[in-house]
C-alpha cells in the first residue's frame, strides 16, 4: 500500500464544509478510478491533514490521469474557500504540500 500525507492551513469550523465536498468526491467512482483505499481527514489548531492510502505504488501515475476529470478539478477548486497552503511562498503542487514519512512500523 501506498500512503500520502497532505499538510495545510484549516480553519476549524471550514471541516464539515470539507468532509461535505470529499463525502460527495468518494461518492462517485473517483475513488476507485485513483485507487484510492481509505481517506483521513484530520485537524488539529488551524492545520489540515489530509492521509491517503492507495492500493498499490501507482497511485501517483492513477491520479496524475484522473487531474484532467471534471470532478477532481471541481473538488479542487471548491475546497479553495476552506484550505491554504502550509506555506504559500514554496507553494506550487501538492507535492509541495506533502509529509515526508521518515519511519514505519506494522504488525506482521
């Protein structure tokens, strides 16, 4: 499996706007056309984090395809009111915004 880490700005009332828009997103077949497992959202004083789980390594290659669809650009832009940037001097992507993981552990 493959994980991302999403970190931005939130204010905390702006949640139920945002788990609204991803509840309708994961509605839809984006999830699966992504392959995309599990989504977390998460807040904590102002900061957003946003943890994505993909069925395998290439669910980066799955969502580059999936940018072009009307829904993902859509939910992108509608979630523009509610997140920011971390840090919006260095912000140009996504990529921008992610969590490096620097260590893992699971159960065998």
């Amino acid at each position: 499996m493959h994980s991302t880490l999403i970190v931005a700005r939130m204010e905390p009332s702006s949640a139920q706007d945002v788990a609204r828009l991803f509840e309708e997103f994961d509605a839809t077949d984006m999830p699966h056309r992504m392959g995309t497992r599990r989504r977390q959202l998460f807040s904590y004083r102002g900061l957003y984090f946003h943890l994505q789980d993909f069925d395998s390594d290439d669910g980066g290659e799955r969502i580059e395809q999936a940018k072009t669809d009307r829904r993902f650009i859509d939910i992108s832009e509608n979630l523009k009111p509610f997140i920011t940037a971390y840090d919006p001097a260095t912000w140009r992507s996504p990529a921008d915004a992610m969590a490096e993981r620097f260590y893992h552990w699971s159960a065998r």
